[in-house]
C-alpha cells in the first residue's frame, strides 16, 4: 500500500486544496483511506472526461470490468485500484457505492441533460452522494441514521460545483442546470447552443438559476450538518472544515452576483484557515454538549437511492 497511498496523497493534493486541507486533520490509516477513495473517485472521473470522443461506452464498460476484479480481490496492477480494493475490502464498502458512482459517470458520457430538480438528485446521489457514504465506512459512524446526512452533503457539494463550473461545463457541451428551473426563468431550449459562444441573452437567467440551485444547496448543508455528532470528534471535524470551505464557494459566488461568466469562484487560502479554525471551535462545542469524544463503526446499513434519501425532513 505504500506506493499506492503515495499517489493517492499526490492526486488529493494536486486535484482538492479543500480535501486535502480537511483530510490533515485524520491520523493514519484513516487519511490514507480517506486519500485512496478520493483518488478512486478522481481516476474513474478522470477515465470518463479524458476519454477520446466516441470512446466513453468503452470507458465505462472498463471501469466496470475493473470493479468486478476489485471486489473479486484480484489485482489489477493499477496502484491506486489496488489500494481501493483493498479500503473496500477493509471497511467493508458495499459494491453498490462504487457502482452508482459509474453509473453518475455513464449519465456524464451520454451528455444527459436534467429536466427537473429531482432528476438532478439523482445524479448527485451518484457522483457525489455515495462519496459520501463510502467515506462513512472509511471514518465510522456511532448510528446509521447519519448515513442520509452524508448524501446530503455530497448532494450539497455537487450543487456548489454545478453552479461554480456552469461557464466550463458549457464549453464542455454540458447544462447542469434544471430545465423547468431555466424555463421559470425566462430561458428556452439551450441545448443547441451549448459548446458555443455564451447567448447573451441567457445570462441572466443563469444567472437566477444558480441563486437558486445555491439555496437548495444550503438546505442540504445544514441537514448535513445534522449529522456531524454521528462522526467520531476527530471525523467529524474534518468534515466540517470540507462542509464550510465547499459552502464558501457559495459565497464567493453571491459576490460575484451569481454571474457564470464572472470568472472561478475560489476561496482564499486566509479564508480557509479562518474557517478551519471555525470548525475547530464548532466541534469543540459539540463534544462538550455531548460530554464526550465519540468512537465509531462500519455501518450496517446500504443506502440506496430513492426520493425519500434526499428528503430535508
């Protein structure tokens, strides 16, 4: 594992400043773990978004081949698949993880577009969501009730990176953004002007669409932020520094007025260490209210995607 836990620190650090800042907080094992599923996560995304034109059903069809060999503990030679199966094997990852993140992937290489707020869900309960639950089996939990928690703030990460990229996305050829929510808005079919120049006259209303994807991105912090207690302490402040530094691009956002051609929102390195020692203050406070530092275990529940999982209640 050495090798490959080297790479997997190389991949966090080059490719999530804001992961990579959370992830010092872990000790040992842990942030290794934690290190070798980010760069899973980032080497099946990359499989995907490299992939020459024509090639993606090929890319997926190897991505799921390299499961089935991961999961059946054969070697693939691939340092960092190696060292995933290995995290898998150790604490105990459902198969089912890994495999809806290909399947959010798949939904990437066919370019599909999202009519509705819930059928984006499902696409962030994919790609990011399961991060979050794999990440559950990598930290512990103290009650399986956090699990729905942890999709809600990777649903709230992938909302936060939805709205940062759309000027990216759309060069790409790729709309996040709802179509009933653009058509609200005053913005038609815009389909076949992706890849092209930037219509001047859907700008503004992105540029409301993004206000409001924010909104429900913040709805979905704050549940998330619901299940922090169910972290052990030292967990459980590492998430919050990733949950404030993620949400802050948020904030950078609303000052640039919600514009997706106003530039890259990026959040100062001075204001993540602000707000990592925020976190630091909140956590402090949540083992005092709760008289103890917490320890935890591998969950026993798989939680797959239904509307009930993104339900805020």
């Amino acid at each position: 594992m050495t090798a490959a836990v080297a790479e997997a620190r190389r991949v966090l650090a080059a490719k999530s400043k804001s992961f990579a800042l959370a992830g010092r907080v872990l000790g040992g094992e842990v942030r290794d773990r934690a290190a070798v599923v980010y760069a899973f996560c980032r080497r099946a995304d990359d499989a995907i978004d490299l992939a020459p034109a024509g090639q993606h059903a090929e890319a997926i069809a190897r991505l799921r081949s390299e499961l089935d060999e991961m999961y059946a503990a054969r070697r693939a030679g691939d340092p960092v698949l190696d060292a995933f199966g290995e995290v898998a094997r150790a604490c105990r990852i459902p198969r089912e993880y890994p495999a809806e993140l290909i399947a959010g992937l798949e939904m990437d290489a066919e370019s599909t577009r999202y009519g509705t707020l819930a059928e984006l869900g499902l696409y962030c309960y994919r790609v990011a969501g399961t991060v979050g639950l794999m990440m559950c089996h990598v930290l512990g939990l103290r009650h399986d009730r956090a699990l729905p928690r942890a999709v809600h703030l990777g649903v709230a990460m992938q909302l936060t990176n939805i709205c940062r990229d759309v000027a990216e996305d759309w060069q790409l050829g790729r709309l996040y953004l709802p179509a009933d929510m653009l058509g609200e808005e005053g913005a038609g079919d815009l389909a076949g002007a992706l890849g092209g120049p930037f219509p001047a006259a859907a700008r503004g209303p992105l540029t409301r669409v993004v206000k409001r994807l924010l909104a429900e991105a913040d709805c979905f912090y704050a549940s998330a932020d619901r299940g922090m207690f169910d972290l052990p302490a030292r967990a459980a402040l590492a998430i919050r520094i990733a949950r404030l530094v993620y949400s802050a691009i948020g904030d950078q956002l609303a000052a640039q007025g919600y514009d997706p051609l106003a530039g890259r929102a990026v959040v100062p390195a001075r204001k993540k260490l602000v707000l990592a020692a925020l976190a630091t203050a909140g956590e402090a406070l949540s083992i005092a209210g709760g008289g103890a530092m917490r320890n935890g275990r591998v969950p026993d529940r798989i939680l797959l995607f239904s509307p009930d999982v993104l339900s805020l209640s």
